[in-house]
C-alpha cells in the first residue's frame, strides 16, 4: 500500500478530518525520512518558509488532511516529545526531525499517496467496516496508485484506520490533552529538583503524625488543612516527606510545589491541571471521568482557576460512590506564597474552599505556605471559618540539635581529614551556639552542614568560618539567597531601610516605631507587611503590648554584613547615628507606651541605646539630647549602663558640667532606691536606731519616701512609680535622695540601718506595713487607673501587683471600697500577671465587711 510509504508505525490521532487548514498531530513511533531537497518546496500559494515542511508537498496535502489539534507544520515531532527543564513540551517545527530512516519516499509518492488516501476512503465503508470487525483495527489492500485523481475538498470521517502500520484514530483522548498542560517539574518526585528536601531521621515525628491523623479523619468539616511557618522553617521538607508517606500508602491524589520564578512551578494556572492529570493516572475511579471532561470541552485546559477545579476536579470526584473503608485521597500543595500573583494565590484558596463547600467530594487539601497577611487575613476571614485547621510549623530546637548532631557525626567519621581529630566533634559548647543561631529553624542548620560538608576544605576550617574567626563570604550564600529574595519583594525599600536597622538593634512594638520615626500611625505594619515570614508582626488585638520579634536568629548579621546584604546593609555609621538620635529624641517624650520597660534589662530592649550612643563620635545634638532625657527612662537604664555614659561624657572635652552632674545623681538615685528595695532581705544586726533616726529627720521627705519604696516594692519602673504613688516631682526626689550622698555616699550598710529602723520601729504608733500610708497609696493607685486613660498601658500595667498588696495592708475603709468600685468594670484583672493571686488579697479584705453587695462584688471578681 502506497500510503505514507516507509512510514514503519506512524500514528495519526484524531478524526473528522476536513478541508480546514491547520491542527493536525502526530506520533511516531518509528522514524521514517522525508528527502532533504524537498523538505522546503515553495508553496503555491504561500511563502516557502523551512518551518512549514509539509506545505512543499502542495496544497492537497494541508487540505484534505486537517481539523485535528495541531498540524505536523506546528507539531513537528513526536507528540509525546520529553519535558524541558521548566516541565512544559517543545515545540518545534522541523518535521526533518523525524528522518531517522534510510530510506525516504519520493516526494511525487509521498504526494500521490495523501491524494489517493483522500479519495479512497468512503466514510460509510469505513464504519461498516469497523462494526463488522468486532472491534478490530480493519486492514484493507487498496491499490492506492491506481485511484482517480481527487478533490482536495474530500472529507475524511471517523474510525481507527489501519493500513501498512499507519494508525488513525478517532479522536485525541482527554488524558493526552491534559499531559499538555502539567508543570512535571512540580511534582513531589520530579528529577529536575532532585534531590528534594526531606525530614531528617527522628526529626518532626510529632507534626508528621499529627498530619497523618488529620489526613485519615473521615469528617469532613476541616477538610482543608494550613501548615504554615516563616521562611526557613522546613515546610517543604515536611511536606515533601509527608507526600512520600501518603504516595507509599497509595492515598497520594496529587502534588504541586511552588517555585518564585521557576517557569511552571511558578505559574498557579497550571496547578490544577497538573492535579487532575495525577488524579487521572493515579486514581483508578477518576481517570475515565477526568478524561471525558477534557475530550468534550479541550479549552478546560485553558479555563480559569475556579473553572479548571471544579470541571476536572470536583464534579468527576462526585462519580464516586462513597465507601466507609476508604481513606480519603489527599492533594498536597507547597509553597502557596511562591506562585506568582497575591491574586492568583487568593484565587486558588477561593477556589479550594468553594469547590469543598459545594461538592461532597472525597478529597482533602493541605496547603503550605509563610503566614504572608494576605494569605492569613484569607484563612480567617468567614469564607474559611470552621472549614479548615491550622498547622503551625513551630521552632524546634530539639530536632535542629539532633540534626546538627547527627549530620557532624557523619562528616567526621566521612571525610579523610577529620580522622586526627577527636570527638565528639565540635564540642558541646560550639554546638549549642549554632542550634541557638539557627532559632529553632532548619534553615541556618542546613546551610551550615551544606558548607562545611565541601570534600575540597577541612572541616574544622568551614566550621572556623561559620564561627567567625576567618572571614568568607560565602558560608551562608543560601540564607543570604533566601532573605534577599524576600527584602527585593518589598515595596518602598528606601522607607524600610532605617525600619530595619531598628528592628536588627532592638524590640519595637509597631506604633512605637511609628513614633521613633516620625511615620503615620500603621505605616510601620504596612512597610512590613511583605516580611511576615522573617518578622513577626504583633496584631493590635494582641495583649500585654508585645512587640516585633525576629524569626531568625541571624537575620541582623546578614544586615549588619555590607557584602552579605548590599542595598539593605544598616551597620553604617550614618544609620546607626540617625538610629540613636530618634531613641533619645524619644526618650525626652512622655512615659507611655513608646517603650515596654517590663523588659527593661533584655539585650534587646531599646533601653539598651546607651552602648549605641557611646559607640558613635560625639556631637552637640547628641550631648543635648541626652540631656533632655526623660528622667522616667534615665531611671530604668541598666546601672552598668549609665556608668559607662558617664565615663563617655568625661572624656569628651568641653562636654557641659552641669550635663556631667545630672547623670551622676541619677546613677546615685538608681543606686540609693534600688539598695533600699534589696535592703528588707537583709538581716543587719546590732542596728544603730540613734544615727538612724538623726538621719531620717535630717533629710525632709526621706521618712515617707523609704516607707513608698518598701511598700511598692520590686519593680523595673520603680523610679517612674514611686514618682506617681508620692504625687511629687523629680526635681523633689532629687532633692531628698542625693541629700544623702554627703552624709553616707554609697554606704549599703547604713542604708540597711535606715530600712530596718523604719521596719523594726513603730511610727505615728502604727507599725509595718503602716496601714494609713498603704490605705493613702492604695486609693492614690486607683485615681492614676482612672485618669491615665485606656490609651496609658503602661501606667496600667506597671502598679497593678501593688494595689493588691496596699489594699490587703489598709484598714477598713468605706472610701477605698468606694474607689475599688470605680475600677471594677474595667478587664483590669484578669489581665494582669498573677492575677488570681492579687484577687485573693483584695478579697480577703473584702470579706472583712461581711455583707451581700461586698460578696457580689468579690464573685463578680472571681468570675472575671
């Protein structure tokens, strides 16, 4: 038969051929050659180009032979051609490609053959044929060369036609269109991103079962689960080895795994058909209905996201009949944030969550991604609530240990230099700097053993790197990587830079930053909000004042390292200067919420400015802004702080003396409060009640003074309460405690002889813990509730342990009842620290007035 002569196999898919240009595919399965010199006729009627191979051969051949898909001109080679590197096909146009025969027909054959194909087939006789074949490919001898000459308007319908191994098939099945249309780089065991990240052995076994538990509950009120967790945390280790686990279980629907900017892995529009065509393959009761779909509407594949889940997705699922002993099929999607589009990642979540509602299918989805806000605000938002659970990925410094511990271990015993060196390796000491480095985090871990397992170096040298002690740029290229890809998506960068650099030095809440640099209220969060997955953000609806915290440990040394960040570099001294001017320029405000002095002393605390400003060369605007500090804060500074200002300021010459005096009275009054405050722990025999008594008269105001301190007792803010509580200024505590300095300096133990005279001795005939004065405090405390504003947490939070104790050591008293009702609407108690604890005192002075409006206001307590 003279058709497609030497063809050895050659498959055309597809039927009702007609004279409509265009569309036509190919497979092959042998190859067979077309003459070189005749591969590029000129075409009658268009311009020969080498790319339209088949239009040499004249116009019958593009005529009478067409409506399929894609025509041999477009498709060129096998239909089935491997993936490139992104995952999608090739597509070329150089039917040449196909010669791989020695053998080729001559063009006026190969011509002559299409021609008499066209005009020898009777459609009628082709389907007789088949229904008479019981189903069999039907094989005819036709003497094609012997045919009249043809119509090129002949029409070609229907069947599987078989002649000298040429295949024709009724139509291209909706599988093989869906192939062309999935992201194979995204699947969980695709070879380009071999090899994939993985849980290490003994690693993550709690979330692991936790997430095997949720994938086997037959419910179907959550099934949508959100594992989520910063950068770096090891999601899509987790996920990866969560779909190998379900994969072997054979309860793996399918997966995608985002990549930013990876061709395919990239684009959220092909994550739903990669989905249906593993559901297709791997899914016996899905692969015919999926299939069907595609066949009777192929634009599927080109659908909206929404469309495309529901039509390959969702309603070919509801064909299943459901069966109590199966397990539910899971579709496992990672890195959600990655996909291209803040849009197109909504629509996804939309989509999932419509398709879930909608249908009762049985299929669960588990999406991983950062805590990005949008993709957050979406999960809580009532389209989402009560349909889904929440899976934090949370630090683990234990897992990171055993990793780190175990991956050390395989180095030393591996690598030919190590084995002088005895272990363990590297001491104890060393390991536990780098799992608190890592900050629970997988990332700085795997970074590290990445570097210092290099066959080209000595390990003991990589790991010198890592610590520091030699200088290398490239020990954290991946972690550098990952926070620069991170900071370039950010909008604004210019206006995020000092942002940063206060945040790398110190503990901000938002609106503080806002003030400290003169934003709008909210600009700070809108600045960051692109950085939710290096930087936790506190929501305003959060308590207690809590502020930005980093996710990562080694995130400020990246910053502070001009070749590690470039652009987003904020150790220079022009930053770090104008970082100490709005400190102290906000320290010479009022003390409220700007700073949370409940944490005065951590490292990190913007109280630590002091090593800041010494760090700098001194200017007036500095030295003058220092000493317009608020006394408020110039009292929490840590001691050994204001020492080394001191020490700065004397050294500067012409430096102003009256500025020099001021911070030595305010490190002797942090001195002289904070020694009476440890003084009543201290046991002083032999006390001289005389020299005790001359002095307590001597100073004016230091009686009453010494019995506030005792009485308040041990706070952080005790310089700015005991302020409060004794309704006086600072100029007039000045006054009364650095009198003391010429009498007795910095004498501890004759400061202990003053408290305990005051503690052991009765004044005004009442004794410690004087309940006049803590009656007098007490109703003082709750006027300062009641005009500090709800704006004022920090007054409101500071004094609140006091009260109770005040209020337990005051005599019965109508008008501290009085003022106790005054604050008794307020959540003021329950959100206090130990607040269970200051309700017992308060009640036990309640009860002494034993009647029924007292006992409801102490359930009204109780309930609270």
């Amino acid at each position: 038969m003279a058709f497609f002569e030497n063809s050895h196999g050659m498959q055309i898919n597809g039927g009702n051929f007609y004279n409509i240009a265009g569309g036509m595919n190919v497979q092959q399965q042998l190859p067979f050659a077309i003459p070189e010199n005749q591969r590029c006729l000129p075409h009658p009627t268009h311009d020969s180009r080498p790319t339209e191979p088949f239009r040499a051969y004249g116009p019958g051949v593009m005529a009478s032979i067409s409506g399929v898909r894609r025509s041999v001109w477009e498709a060129g080679s096998n239909r089935h051609r491997p993936y490139d590197s992104s995952g999608r096909r090739q597509i070329t146009a150089d039917f040449a490609q196909l010669s791989g025969s020695p053998q080729s027909a001559p063009a006026s054959d190969f011509q002559s053959s299409i021609s008499e194909t066209s005009t020898s087939f009777e459609p009628q006789a082709m389907e007789n044929a088949l229904e008479s074949s019981d189903s069999q490919p039907w094989t005819a001898s036709i003497p094609f060369r012997e045919s009249v000459q043809h119509e090129p308007t002949t029409t070609i319908n229907g069947g599987t036609f078989v002649s000298n191994n040429t295949i024709f098939r009724r139509s291209e099945r909706g599988i093989d269109l869906l192939h062309s249309a999935v992201a194979l780089a995204a699947l969980h065991d695709s070879g380009e991103s071999f090899p994939q990240p993985k849980c290490h052995p003994e690693t993550r076994t709690k979330i692991l079962d936790d997430l095997q538990k949720w994938s086997l509950e037959k419910s179907s009120e959550e099934s949508i689960l959100w594992l989520y967790g910063p950068a770096g945390a090891g999601k899509s280790a987790i996920m990866q080895t969560f779909a190998r686990q379900l994969h072997s279980a054979n309860r793996l629907g399918g997966s995608f795994f985002f990549k930013r900017g990876h061709a395919t892995r990239g684009d959220g529009k092909a994550l739903f058909t990669t989905i249906a065509y593993q559901l297709a393959l791997g899914v016996s009761w899905l692969k015919a209905p999926i299939s069907r779909m595609v066949e009777n509407d192929p634009s599927l594949i080109a659908r909206s996201i929404d469309t495309q889940l529901q039509k390959l997705i969702s309603e070919p699922s509801q064909l299943h009949t459901d069966d109590d002993t199966e397990n539910p099929v899971i579709i496992v999607i990672d890195g959600l944030d990655e996909c291209e589009g803040h849009v197109v990642q909504e629509e996804i979540l939309r989509a999932i969550r419509n398709s879930t509602s909608q249908y009762p299918i049985p299929l669960r989805f588990i999406v991983a991604s950062r805590s990005e806000p949008h993709i957050r605000e979406l999960f809580e938002s009532p389209l989402y609530r009560g349909a889904y659970r929440a899976f934090n990925v949370e630090q683990s410094f234990e897992d990171v240990r055993t990793y780190l511990r175990d991956e050390f271990a395989r180095i030393h015993s591996e690598h030919r230099t190590m084995a002088t060196i005895p272990g363990p390796w590297p001491a104890p000491n060393i390991l536990e700097e780098l799992v608190s480095k890592s900050s629970g985090h997988f990332i700085y871990a795997s970074t590290v053993i990445k570097f210092i397992d290099d066959k080209n170096h000595r390990p003991t040298e990589r790991l010198a790197v890592v610590q520091g002690n030699t200088q290398s740029d490239s020990a954290f290229d991946a972690l550098d990587d990952l926070y620069m890809k991170i900071l370039s998506c950010s909008p604004r960068q210019d206006q995020l830079l000092p942002i940063l650099c206060a945040i790398a030095n110190f503990d901000f809440h938002p609106r503080t930053l806002d003030r400290l640099l003169g934003l709008e209220d909210g600009e700070t969060r809108l600045l960051l909000r692109g950085l939710h997955s290096l930087l936790h953000v506190p929501d305003e609806a959060e308590k207690h004042f809590p502020t930005i915290s980093l996710h990562h440990a080694s995130f400020p040394d990246f910053l502070g390292n001009a070749t590690r960040s470039h652009k987003f570099y904020i150790g220079g001294s022009h930053h770090r200067l104008d970082l100490a001017r709005s400190l102290l320029e906000l320290f010479t405000t009022d003390l409220e919420n700007h700073v949370n002095l409940h944490e005065d002393w951590n490292r990190r605390s913007p109280l630590g400015l002091i090593p800041l400003v010494i760090s700098l060369s001194p200017c007036a605007e500095l030295l003058l802004l220092i000493q317009r500090m608020n006394p408020d804060y110039a009292m929490a500074l840590p001691p050994s702080h204001v020492e080394n200002l001191i020490v700065w300021l004397r050294q500067i010459p012409g430096v102003p003396k009256d500025l020099v005096t001021l911070w030595e009275d305010y490190d002797y009054m942090s001195f002289c409060i904070q020694t009476i405050c440890h003084a009543k722990l201290d046991v002083i025999a032999n006390t001289r009640s005389e020299s005790s008594r001359r002095i307590l008269s001597r100073v004016p105001g230091l009686f009453n003074l010494i019995r506030t301190i005792l009485l308040v007792g041990e706070t952080r803010e005790r310089g700015h309460d005991i302020r409060l509580l004794s309704n006086t200024t600072w100029d007039d505590l000045k006054t009364i405690i650095c009198a003391l300095r010429p009498i007795i300096g910095r004498d501890n133990k004759m400061i202990c002889e003053l408290v305990h005279c005051l503690l052991d001795e009765q004044f005004f005939g009442e004794s410690y813990p004087w309940p006049s004065l803590s009656r007098d405090l007490a109703r003082q405390l709750i006027r300062i509730f009641n005009t500090c504003g709800p704006s004022s947490q920090k007054t409101r939070s500071s004094l609140p342990i006091s009260l109770s104790y005040l209020v337990r050591a005051s005599p019965h008293c109508p008008d501290l009842l009085a003022d106790l009702w005054t604050i008794r609407p307020l959540q003021f108690w329950v959100e206090q620290h130990n607040a269970q604890y200051q309700i017992y005192h308060i009640s036990m002075w309640l009860e002494s007035f034993h009647n029924s409006e007292l006992l409801a206001f102490l359930g009204e307590l109780y309930i609270q």
